[in-house]
C-alpha cells in the first residue's frame, strides 16, 4: 500500500481548487469546455474505429459543440484488430493471469461486436472518454506519474476536476432540470438524436435516469485514481505473479 505524499495531496488540492475557479467564470469555462468536446469526439471515434468503423472527430461550426463521423463498418479493420490481438497474446504468454484476462477480454470484444450492444458503447464513450481521461490526470497530480515538471501535477489535477464538475453539472441539469432536457433533445437541430437521448430508448429508460446515472459515474475518476495510487504496488505484484 502506498501513502499519498505531500506534494499529491498539495497539487490535488491546488488542482481543485483552480478548476472550482475557472467555474466561477462562465466565459473561461466556455473556453475550457471545448478541450472536453475534443475529448468527447476522440472517445467516439476511438471506439467507433475498435469496432471496425471507420470514423473521424469534429467540431461542428454549424451547431456548435462537437460532430463524428463514422462510416460503415470496415471488414479490413477488424481483421487488424483480431490481429492486434493475436499479437497481444503471443507478447503475454508467459503471464497467465495476464494471458486469461485477454483471452477473456478478446471473448467480450467478440460478443459486444457481432451484437448491437457495440453501438450503444460508442455511443455512451464519448462522456465515457472524458471520465477516463480525468481519471487519468488527476492520477497524475495525484502521482506524479508521467510528469516531466513538477508544475505539471497541479495542471493535470485542475483539468481532470475540470472535466469530473463540468460533467456533473451537465448530468444534474440532464436530470433535474425539464427546460434543459428540452433543450437537449432539441440541438443539432431536433429529432432527439443526441448521445443519451439514444441510449435512453435503447434500454427503454428515461432521459433523467441516464443522467442520473451518469452523475454517479462522475465520481469514479476520483475514487479510482486515489485506489490506483494507493493499491499500485499490490496490482503490480498480482499482474505479474
């Protein structure tokens, strides 16, 4: 088990702290906000080209916000991908624990993929990217994992806070609020085609309840980080046994 030291829980701190101020100015989150619709996008063309879709991330300069496109899906890429597996095993022979977690990973993949669960996970990893990606940075701050300078950690820490409020405010208005779950369903141009609006009629639930949910996931990136950081030598040590 590892302690957190003095200068994580400093930069964690910090790092809060800051991403609580850029909050209390609305035109520097407005700015900060398109850092997370990059995010966002990548994490839908990220897992759209994983399941063998072709797909590119965009900003939409017509609506506003973000936009990805993803194709057809492409018989080529999940060839590679099979294959990137392939050459994953053959790199973790020697490790079994690591060897029956990919081959239970590759049996998951297979499944989502030739089911049409696979397009509600694209669907849902665009917010889903941006938890990771806080989880990531406030690791960071949290570690200094990764870090060149030691400026860096309170930086990373104030942009993975960042992301975990931004989302928590956007999932609370997404479930609380009516006049904003109108405005919702009606961006991009209307027909409720948004990210949960689709998620909710896949699992027959209502828009406020995805929400809701999703507001519970904004905590995970805190309390993962902090596990990771305490638990790492004895993940390390099970992984390679």
């Amino acid at each position: 088990m590892n302690k957190i030291s003095q200068e994580g829980i400093q930069s964690t701190a910090i790092g809060f702290i800051l991403a609580l101020g850029v909050f209390a100015f609305p035109y520097i989150t407005f700015i900060f906000s398109y850092f997370v619709i990059l995010i966002h996008e990548i994490g839908h063309a990220a897992f759209g080209i994983l399941f063998a879709y072709p797909s590119i991330p965009a900003f939409d300069f017509r609506y506003g916000g973000g936009f990805t496109t993803i194709q057809t899906r492409s018989s080529f890429f999940l060839v590679v991908v099979f294959l990137l597996f392939a050459v994953g095993l053959v790199k973790i022979y020697d490790s079994r624990r690591l060897l029956k977690a990919a081959v239970a990973l590759i049996i998951l993949y297979t499944f989502l993929a030739f089911t049409g669960i696979h397009k509600q996970i694209i669907l849902f990893m665009g917010h889903g990217m941006e938890l990771i990606i806080a989880g990531i940075f406030i690791y960071r701050g949290l570690s200094g994992s990764a870090v060149i300078h030691k400026l860096e950690r309170p930086l990373y820490s104030m942009l993975g806070f960042f992301i975990v409020f931004y989302d928590m405010r956007f999932a609370y208005r997404l479930a609380y609020l009516e006049s904003y779950r109108t405005q919702y369903g009606n961006a991009k141009g209307g027909g409720h085609w948004m990210d949960f609006s689709q998620l909710a009629t896949y699992m027959q639930m209502s828009l406020s309840s995805i929400a809701f949910l999703f507001m519970l996931c904004c905590i995970l990136p805190v309390v993962i980080s902090f596990l990771l950081h305490i638990y790492r030598e004895d993940i390390i040590s099970f992984i390679r046994k």
